[in-house]
C-alpha cells in the first residue's frame, strides 16, 4: 500500500497572529499524514475581528499566476480547500482553478460571515460569488449565517433555520452539506446532509459560552484529513466535532486568551486517535 501523502492544495489566507486560516490548515493536514500546499488568497497582520486596523494584503494577483504555474508544472491534488478568499475575483479564480484540476475532492469552506452579517472586508456581492463557487464543490461547510446568507432564508438562529437553509443548498449544489454552529439550547449542533445516501444526521456538542476564532477552519480541516484518510463523512464529521469541542475546552483550562484561538499544539495524540462524537441520523423538519 502506498504511503505516498495525499496532495491538498489549500486556498486559504494567512494571518500573523491568532491561530486560524492556514496556521490551522497546515499542520492539521501535516499530523493527519497528508501534503497542504498553501496558495495564500490574503496576508493578514492578524486574525479579524479581536484586533483593530490590522494590516491586510490581497494575494487575488498572485493567486492567479500561482495556479498558472501549477498548471504549467502540471501538479496533480487528491483535494482542493478553499476557506477564506479576499475577493470576488479570487473567488472566480479559484473557481477556474478547481474546474481546471480535477481534484478528486473539492471542500468549500464558504468563509464571508458570522453572526447575523458578513465580515467587514465584504459586502453582497462576495455571496453572489460563492453561490457560484460551492456548485463545484464535493462538500461544504457553511456555518449558520453564511448557509442562510446563500439562500436567502431567514436566519432565525436555530435548528429550524439550518433545515430550512439546507433544503434550500441541496437545490443548488450537489455537495453534501456540513451546517456547523448552530445553538440548541444547551448544545451547539453541526447538521450534516449525506448527499449520497440522501440522509441527514446531526451532531451536538455541549454549548460552551465563550468563542474562540478559527474553530471553523479547524473543523473543516480535521474533516478534510480525515476524509482523506478513508474515513466515511460522518466519521470524519464526529472527529472533527470531538476535536473541536475538545480544543476550546482545552483553551479555557489552560488560559489561553479568546482572541489566539484554540491551542491545537497541545492536542496532537488526540488528532492522531479515533475520538468521535456519533452523528445521529435525523427526520428533517422544514
């Protein structure tokens, strides 16, 4: 059996400061035994939203002659992830990217918005562009605000909601969906539609009252590696919500600050073990 690591071209930005983005991408895939190969969409001071006036550089040209000259190498990916792009333009170039690879996974992560609003570098126009782009991918991990943002569906801040948005997602990608953040009383659920046995299952994690950024792209990576490494997708979902919950109450008990992220460091054995959280099969209600 090969022991050749898999190939992840990873399209995501890059922030100075605070663990998210590709400082979580990177070694996540690098311990789950797989190859991320960065192609940075933007080069942050620091993460957004803990920090005032950092310092942004948009990557969207250097993008373009990136994936020209992996195209001229002709360099081959078993997966392209996409998190964070700084651009309706390189929201189109990836796109063009993803068709042009033929990469046996595609995972979109549609990263432009959180709590009710998109972040402050975006605006309508990048859901228009993303609407676009998750037609091409294999799954996707919206979370709440942004599956309602791509569907024009209310976002009523619950369970309802994220039914209701991936009702409306299953009509216009073909992706299996992965909704996380949702609040259900007292836990916070991941709603996972399975495109290919047409079935949903949910996830619950204990609520825990306090945020720490780039848990998201944490989640999506430990999905991505997972699925690389054969896992079935509500295999891989439940390690990723393990890991997760497991990460931020890991960062309360040592006292790392809200606004770093979670301290993944610490955390490698349990990345490496089979620790799960079972996803329940569910009825749909709309």
């Amino acid at each position: 059996m090969s022991k050749v690591p898999k190939k992840v071209a990873a399209v995501h930005d890059i922030a100075g400061f605070g663990r998210s983005s590709l400082t979580v991408v990177l070694p996540t895939l690098s311990v789950m035994g797989h190859q991320a190969c960065p192609a940075p969409t933007a080069v942050l001071s620091s993460i957004t939203g803990y920090y005032t006036d950092y310092a942004m550089a948009d990557m969207t040209d250097f993008l373009g002659r990136l994936f020209g000259h992996w195209k001229k190498e002709g360099c081959v990916f078993d997966c392209v992830y996409s998190g964070f792009i700084g651009s309706v333009r390189g929201v189109e170039i990836t796109e063009a990217f993803i068709a042009d690879a033929h990469a046996p996974l595609v995972v979109v992560d549609p990263v432009f918005a959180d709590d009710g609003a998109w972040y402050d570098c975006f605006s309508a126009d990048i859901t228009v562009a993303m609407k676009k782009l998750i037609t091409k991918a294999d799954i996707i991990t919206p979370n709440l605000t942004e599956a309602c943002f791509l569907t024009d569906t209310p976002n009523t801040g619950d369970i309802r909601a994220a039914y209701r948005a991936a009702k409306a997602l299953t009509a216009i990608t073909n992706a299996s969906i992965l909704i996380t953040g949702i609040p259900c009383g007292n836990a916070v659920a991941v709603l996972l539609y399975d495109r290919a046995s047409d079935r949903f299952f949910r996830i619950d994690n204990p609520f825990v009252h306090v945020h720490y950024p780039g848990t998201g792209d944490l989640f999506t990576s430990v999905l991505t590696g997972a699925l690389l490494s054969g896992k079935s997708l509500t295999e891989s979902a439940g390690k990723a919500a393990d890991f997760v919950f497991t990460a931020i109450r890991t960062a309360q008990e040592e006292g790392v600050p809200q606004r770093e992220g979670v301290p993944m460091e610490l955390m490698v054995p349990r990345l490496l073990a089979d620790y799960s959280l079972p996803a329940i099969a569910v009825t749909p209600f709309f």
